[in-house]
C-alpha cells in the first residue's frame, strides 16, 4: 500500500526565454515511465507512491531539466504521508466524483 501522496508544480528558467512546455512535458514524461499512479492537472501532477520513491522521482524530474539546459529549476512540492493508514488519491477525492 503506498504511503504518500507527492504534487510537484515544476519550474524550469529555460536557456533563452523559451517556452517551458516542452520542459514540464519531460518531467511529466519522467512520471510515467517511472511506473506510479499520477494524476496530471493543469497546475501540478500527484504522485502515489512509497515517499523515498516519489522523492526520487522528483530528484529525476529535477535533474532531467538541468540535462535540457535549464540553469535552474524551482520545484513546488506537496507532501501527504500516512505511514499506518496508508495515502490514496481515490480515497481522498471520492466523495467530490460525480
């Protein structure tokens, strides 16, 4: 059972001014071949999974910017970690589902 919900809201300064799109679309791409359920929303993505595991992820995402050229990166990051009872994305949004 996963333990942590993680949302990330990641900023490049991208090289030239350029559009940061195609950043956030690799640290997104990062996300899904990493294998954990996500969710993607047009201001941040949530991760499930075990906490050491999402923060390498977000290690990755961030590193992964550097390697596009990005000189730095600002990562917003959210935490929800419940190590007895568990953390779910459908257990805390279901009564909001039609």
């Amino acid at each position: 059972m996963a333990n942590a919900l993680v949302s990330i809201q990641i900023l490049p300064k991208t090289p030239n001014g350029e559009d940061v799109i195609p950043y956030v679309d690799r640290a997104i791409e990062v996300i899904q071949q990493s294998g954990v359920k996500h969710l993607v929303g047009p201001l941040e993505t949530t991760m499930e999974g075990d906490l050491p595991e999402l923060l390498q992820i977000v290690q990755r995402m961030n590193e992964e910017m550097i390697a596009l050229g990005a000189p730095n990166v600002i990562s917003q990051v959210k935490i929800y970690f419940n190590p007895t009872g568990g953390a779910s994305m459908d257990r805390l949004t279901e009564k909001y589902r039609p």
